[in-house]
C-alpha cells in the first residue's frame, strides 16, 4: 500500500507561477502539498495551462523536483469523470486515466457527478473506473465524490444515505479521501458559501471512525476564522480560482503602474465568456470584474505573454506573481 498523504493543502495549478509557488513553498517550510489539475487545466489531450497536455505538465514537475529537491508534492487529478470539460464520452475519461498514470500521477479524485444516468449506475461506473485505476497502479491513491459542488446545505437525515455510499466504495478501494460537500462555495471574488457546521461534526465523525479523511472543495477566500473552525473536522482543502485571480490582479496592477496598455488581453478575456459561470450579483456590464474571475483561462495566450515581457523589462514579475501566490498558500497552510 503507497504512504498516506499528510498534505492538507490542495492547490489548482493555475500557471507555471502557481506551479512554482507550490514546489518553493513545500521545499523552504517543509510542508507536504497537492496539485490538483482538472481535466479543463490539463489533460491527456491538452487544457488552458500553458496548453500542456499531462505529458508536458509532468516534465514541467520534474523540472520543479529538480530545482526544489526537498519539496513533497503530490501530483493529483481532480474530478476525474465525465462532462467535466464538456466531453460525456467515458472514453475520454479513461484516457486521462490511462495518461496520468503512465505520467506518475499519485492520486485521481473518481467523480461522476455529471454522468447521465440513475444514481446506480452512476455508482456502478464509478467503481470500474476505481477499478481500472488499481489494475494500472495497485498504489495509485483514490479520491471519492459524487456530488457537484452547489453549496447546497446538507442535513443530518442526508447520513445514513451518505454512509451507505461511503461504505460502496470502501469495499472497492482503501480512499485515501471522501469528498464532503460542507456548504462552500466561489463566485465572483468571493466565498458565497455557508459552512455547515453541525452536519461536518457529524461527517466527519463517521469518516473518522471508518479510518477516512474529510477533503473539502471549493475553500478559496476563506478567512482565519474559516479555517480554524475547520480544525479537527477538515482533513484536506483545495482551492484554484483565487490564485488565478491574485495572479490576474497583480499583472495588471503592475501595467498599470508601468503605463502599460492591457486593452487586447482584456478584450481577450472578457470576449472568451469564461466569466459567465462565476458570476452572482453582478452583470456582464462589470467587464473589469469579468475579466478579473476569467484572466487565468488566458494566461497561454499572445495578449499575456504581451504583458508579461513588457512588464519583464522592468522588473522581475514572475518572481513576484510567485511571492503573491506564496503568501496565499501561507495563509491556508502557516500558523
């Protein structure tokens, strides 16, 4: 059986920055950490990170595992099922299988929220993929999570329905977490969630005591308060919008300072639409909030790579898009 993680950190590989801040962060203050690429990031056929697919995002880690030789990052797949890059072809999420794990992946999160079908079946198709990620790699580390993310708010009678579920896949496979939806939830700049704090006692009592660790998605914008009332209850958290969106700011900050004209990247931005999906009370009229949400899905683009060689004749921004991405991690992962 492969080591157990002690990371309770998830991190989106947003950019090679974020990628950066995570190995610099892991090496210097000896902190075991996660990336977490979903299928849209990276894939085995490609994905809006500097357009890598898998095999190009893992000669980009090895390169980081040289240059920070003390650093313990896992390589993970997050939402490991169809439709979540638009594609419900089962065959596209085996090969993403297949690929991160002839890449070295140390984890795929299993997750077939949006399949089409009943709930068994559903269930049923989850298990073969578990299956067949063993068959390849009898120590790959498995995720389980089979509900997408709303914020919706659980309650206490939801248990007995979520244990018979836990207890599904713990017959397949030894998980090394069970994804809990505890009422988080991202939009815009903001955590919009509420957390749910009598039925997360409750959970994470039941996992606990089955031996399995509570992950929770979507912690971005969490305050300190936030945090600590997770302690003892949470196991491991992800976030990946809010560090696209701190690299966004500090870009255009820079330009700003600088006198440097954004107009085409913006354009860029706001004309791709990916800000559609992240908006609550605003209206598509907040264009410079749009592209705030949506920068990072235009950092491989010519208009950014525009940005950042005129702001590269002034200073060193990609150290400093790193520095800011630190400080980030910090907060979830410090004292």
């Amino acid at each position: 059986m492969a080591h157990a993680f002690n990371s309770r950190l998830g991190i989106g590989p947003m950019s090679t920055e974020s990628i950066e801040a995570t190995f610099f962060y892991s090496h210097f203050y000896r902190k075991e950490l996660m990336l977490i690429s979903s299928k849209n990031q990276i894939d085995w056929n490609g994905g809006y990170v500097n357009r890598w697919n898998t095999k190009d995002y893992m000669e980009f880690v090895r390169q980081m595992k040289a240059k920070y030789p003390l650093a313990k990052v896992h390589i993970c797949r997050d939402h490991c099922g169809p439709g979540f890059n638009g594609v419900d072809d089962l065959r596209d999420v085996y090969k993403t299988i297949e690929s991160d794990i002839e890449n070295g992946f140390d984890l795929v999160h299993i997750d077939f929220c949006h399949f089409k079908g009943p709930k068994d079946e559903q269930f049923e198709e989850s298990k073969r993929a578990i299956k067949h990620c063993l068959m390849l790699n009898p120590n790959i580390r498995i995720e389980v999570g089979t509900d997408e993310n709303e914020g919706v708010t659980y309650g206490l009678p939801n248990i007995n329905e979520l244990e018979k579920e836990i207890d599904y896949f713990k017959a397949v496979c030894d998980p090394e977490f069970y994804v809990v939806q505890t009422g988080s939830l991202i939009k815009e700049i903001n955590q919009v969630g509420t957390f749910n704090g009598p039925f997360v006692e409750k959970m994470a009592a039941l996992l606990h005591e089955k031996g399995l660790k509570m992950k929770e998605h979507n912690d971005d914008y969490l305050t300190k308060h936030d945090l600590h009332r997770r302690e003892g209850l949470v196991d491991a958290m992800n976030i990946a919008p809010q560090l696209g969106v701190i690299q966004t700011q500090h870009v255009l900050a820079k330009c700003t300072i600088y006198g440097i004209d954004t107009t085409a990247f913006l354009e860029r931005v706001y004309s791709g639409g990916k800000w559609k999906k992240w908006l609550l009370h605003n209206t598509p009229e907040n264009k410079m909030l749009c592209c705030m949400i949506a920068g990072h899905y235009n950092f491989a683009t010519d208009e950014y790579k525009r940005l950042i060689h005129e702001l590269s004749q002034h200073e060193d921004v990609e150290e400093s898009i790193r520095g800011e991405l630190v400080k980030l991690i910090d907060h979830y992962v410090g004292a």
